[in-house]
C-alpha cells in the first residue's frame, strides 16, 4: 500500500517563499513522524493560536483532516472472522501505511516479520467473547488454524489485490498470471469444523501417540509462542532456504518439532523423555537415523489437525486454453509476499 501525494505548487520567482515553504513542509513530516497525526494537530493548532497576534503565515492542517477522514473510513473495511479453536469472532481492521512500512523493516529478518506481524494482530484483532491480559498470553493461545484466518481478515481489510501468482497449467503446459483479490481466498468450504474435544479450556492436544521402534511420540496442536521460538532458532538463513524449497515458512520435519509435544525413547526407569522443542526435539529429530525417521515419517499423522485448518484457495482458469483448476493460497506466505511487493 503506497500513499501517493502530489508536490504543492510554489513560485519559483521567488526562491526565499520556496525555501521557507520547503523548510515549513520537511519540519511538519519530521514532526509527524516523531508524535504521531493527532498529537501534531494539537501542536500546530497550540502553535497557531500563539503566532495569531503576530500575523505570522501558517501552513494551513486540511491535509491532516483529510488522513483523519481517510483513516475513518479505512476502520469500516474492518473484516470479521469466526475462530475454530477458540471457538468466538474476532474483527480485524487495516493496517496504516506506517504499519506497513514497519513490517518491510522487520521483514530483514524472517522470524522478526512474523514476530511484528503477531503484533500488528494483536493491535488490530478485538474478539467479541474475551480479551488477552498480555501479548505474551496472546501468542501462547494463538494457533496455527486461527492465525491463519486472523492473517488472512488482516490481508482482506488492508488490501484490495494479492500479489501476482504464476501457474504452469496442467492441460496445456503454458504458464500464465493469476491475479486475484483476497476475498476470493475464502469459499463456502474453507472453514471445515470447530474444536470439540472435551479437554481442558484452552489446551488443544490431540493424543495420537505414534510407537516406532521403541520411541513414543504425542502430538499437539503448537501456539505461536512455539513458532517464533523455533522461526528465531532457525534463522533467517534456514527459514529463506525453507522458503526457496518449499514455499513456506517452514519445512516439513520443521513443522514435526512444533506438533511434537513429547518423545519418549525407551521404557521404564531408564526412558528418556524429550519435551524441549528447540534443545531436545529439534536435534533428535535432526540426527536420528535415516531409516529411524522414514519410519517415523510413514506411522506419524500431522493430518490428524488438517479438520480444523482452514483452506484458502483461488479458483482460476487458464487465460490460454480455458482449463479450470484449483490454486491453494497460505496467508502468511501471501502477506509477506505482499508486504514485500514481490
């Protein structure tokens, strides 16, 4: 989203109103950019009102007034979303051009986007049931299932397109250009079921135990708080050589170390229990033998959590030969990708 102003017209005839006015204009961005639009309006009209006597000339704020206008009518293209997991709605309004530039900063790292992403949502997310006490207690009851819709109502309110995509199609082999808007992501079957399993409030486990030669491994369903721990540990290098590979944030024995919630090797008193995601899970997983983890990989079923992920998908026909088909989109990856205008 680029905000776009056109250059007020000054007389050049007369260079000192020309630097005056260039002088006027880079204090009042500087000022803006320091204290914020509202607490720059109180400044200038405190500024006017001691200047009055003098007939000093001021700039006038009507151009303040329109971004306070522009800025209401952005809070009514707020999207609501209904949340599986924890089963209430939430309304998610836009991000502010200031906002975005923030997260094209915080983009220079991957794990320091998603962590100003996660924060942007919980400025900008208000459930209708409940509140967070904390950030912290935002991130530790947010699951993958509900940030994606979060992510997703955040991409619908903030923008109107999503970034290009490009697709080989499958009858006739050429490659063309999808391009989309972000409500045409969601369709009468993305959201599939609620939770229902009744456990204890807020803890989402599914106990699948899977039993490989001796290893006894249960699942969970992973916060956020696990994600970003595990995106910080993999670094920007391993989360872009992800991104490269597979086309996600994270990879497929990635995503295994945050749906663990325990590996247990052995039995009895000498069993060895591993709960610690990124100190005992991830470099088990990582250095186990080859033929130990394709057993895992075969018996473990992440699948198990798919009923409660929403799918977000484009229907798209090819602009060559006509031939239908069916394009999933993750809003996180899209969001990034837009942020980034790639």
């Amino acid at each position: 989203m680029e905000n776009q102003f056109r250059t007020p017209e000054l007389n050049f005839d007369n260079s000192a109103e020309v630097m005056q006015k260039a002088s006027a204009f880079a204090n009042m961005a500087a000022e803006i950019s320091n204290i914020g639009t509202e607490e720059y309006q109180q400044v200038h009209a405190n500024q006017m009102a001691a200047s009055a006597s003098k007939n000093a000339p001021m700039i006038g704020p009507s151009y303040l007034n329109a971004l306070k206008k522009i800025e209401g009518l952005s809070d009514s293209k707020a999207t609501e979303v209904e949340l599986p997991l924890l089963n209430t709605k939430a309304e998610v309004t836009p991000l502010t051009g200031k906002e975005e530039q923030s997260l094209r900063t915080a983009s220079v790292t991957i794990d320091g986007f998603l962590l100003k992403l996660n924060e942007l949502l919980y400025s900008h997310v208000t459930f209708r049931d409940f509140t967070f006490n904390s950030f912290q207690d935002f991130l530790e009851n947010l699951f993958p299932p509900d940030k994606s819709l979060l992510v997703w109502a955040l991409l619908n309110s903030s923008y109107l397109t999503l970034p290009t995509l490009e697709k080989q199609c499958e009858s006739c082999k050429q490659t063309y250009r999808i391009e989309a808007a972000p409500n045409e992501m969601v369709h009468g079957d993305t959201l599939k079921q609620r939770w229902e399993h009744a456990e204890t409030p807020g803890v989402f486990t599914v106990r699948q135990t899977v039993v490989v030669d001796g290893i006894e491994i249960e699942l969970q369903v992973p916060s956020e708080k696990v994600r970003v721990i595990l995106a910080d540990f993999l670094g920007n290098k391993g989360v872009k050589n992800n991104m490269q590979n597979t086309g996600n944030v994270f990879s497929y024995s990635d995503t295994l170390v945050y749906f663990i919630k325990s590996i247990v090797v052995g039995s009895g008193a000498d069993a060895v229990v591993l709960r610690d995601a990124i100190a005992d899970i991830y470099p088990f997983l990582k250095n186990v033998p080859p033929k130990v983890m394709d057993l895992i990989r075969s018996k473990i079923d992440i699948t198990v959590f798919d009923d409660y992920m929403p799918e977000f998908y484009l229907d798209v026909s090819c602009t060559f030969c006509g031939h239908k088909d069916k394009v999933l989109v993750d809003p996180e990856t899209t969001f990034f990708r837009k942020t980034l205008s790639i």
